[in-house]
C-alpha cells in the first residue's frame, strides 16, 4: 500500500477529518525527504512497512505499530543525541489531536523511545518494531553496502577519523548482544546474514 494511503486509512480509525490528515501527512513526507535524508527517509519507512505486514498476525495492536513507524524518524538530525525523544513528542502532540486514547499514545510514546537504545521489550509488539527497523542489517550484502554508504552520506558533517570510531563502535555493540534480533521470526530471517554483514564492515572500517 502506498504509505499516504497506509497513513490515511489508519487516521480515519481515530477522526473522520481528511483535511487534519493531510496536514499530518504532508509534515511526515516533508520530514523524511529532507535533503540530509540518504537512508532515514519515506523508502525506510516502506521497508518497515513490508517488513511488519509479513507478521502482522503476530502483532497484538497493530495501529500503534503503525504510528510507531509513521513517527520514529520525524526527527533526524545526524549532530542530536535526542532525535528520538523528539520524534515521540511529535507524535504524541499529532495522536492527542486525531483523538487516539491516551494508554496508546503512551504505548506508542515508549515504542518509538525505544529504537534509541534497541534493548529487547517486554512488550513483543515493540520487539517487532524494533526488529523492523534493523532488518537492514539482515539483508544481502549488496543492498548492506549500500545502506552503509547512505548512512555515511548522512553523517557526512563528520570527518573520517570521527566517524570511523563511533561507527565502529555501534557495529561492535550489536555484536556484543546475545542477539542482535529480539524476536524468533526476525532472529530465524536476518541474524546470520546481519552478523556477516557487521563483520565485514569493521574489517573495511
């Protein structure tokens, strides 16, 4: 589904207003296709989106899921270290509008809080929102590498022997997990590949 007909049919569940909607709407595409934006943009979103729908039986709210991904990346500025708090709060400003009550809000609040630190929830809905967002890792090594060249170009306001440690040192703390994937369907598709894929990106860092 075209994500600003995805978006749209997910509102209508909380408002009847399309022109609300739309406003909505247009600040999410604006906000994903800025400039800076080489992989943190509409085309993510779209991945997560393929991504979720293969498990959607398996998750327990899945509007919430769904207003996760629409908003965990609102916000994405390479030099903040609070991007995610800030795209929480957009989201809980926009969903107190469309009327989604506020146990959801919360919920949704905490699930896009989450994907700061992707530490396994209690909560499995959020482990598959979590899982969504790092399928890339778990890819072919192809599209890996082209991933890493976009995340690159974002953080292009760093030189080299900036960049190269704190990458480094992300890599190495997915390693380090006991898991880099929180649930078994994601743990049995992307986790082999995903550790490949690291592997070889520290050998070349």
């Amino acid at each position: 589904m075209i994500l600003k007909d995805r978006f749209e049919t997910l509102c209508l569940n909380f408002t009847e207003d399309k022109i609300l909607i739309e406003k909505f709407w247009i600040e999410i595409e604006k906000n994903y296709s800025g400039k800076s934006r080489y992989y943190h943009n509409l085309q993510h979103l779209e991945n997560m989106f393929e991504e979720i729908d293969e498990v959607k039986d398996q998750i327990k709210n899945f509007n919430n899921i769904s207003f996760s991904i629409f908003y965990h990346d609102i916000i994405y500025d390479a030099s903040s270290k609070s991007n995610e708090e800030k795209s929480a709060d957009i989201a809980k400003e926009r969903l107190e509008i469309l009327g989604v009550n506020n146990d959801d809000i919360q919920r949704i609040y905490e699930q896009i809080s989450a994907t700061k630190s992707h530490k396994k929830s209690d909560n499995e809905d959020t482990n598959f929102l979590l899982d969504a967002d790092l399928s890339v890792l778990g890819k072919s090594s192809e599209i890996y590498l082209e991933y890493t060249k976009q995340i690159r170009k974002e953080y292009s306001i760093y030189p080299d022997f900036l960049y190269k440690p704190g990458r480094k040192k992300v890599l190495q703390h997915f390693l380090d997990l006991e898991s880099i994937f929180k649930t078994d369907y994601f743990k049995n598709k992307y986790e082999n590949q995903a550790r490949k894929n690291i592997e070889v990106e520290l050998e070349n860092l």
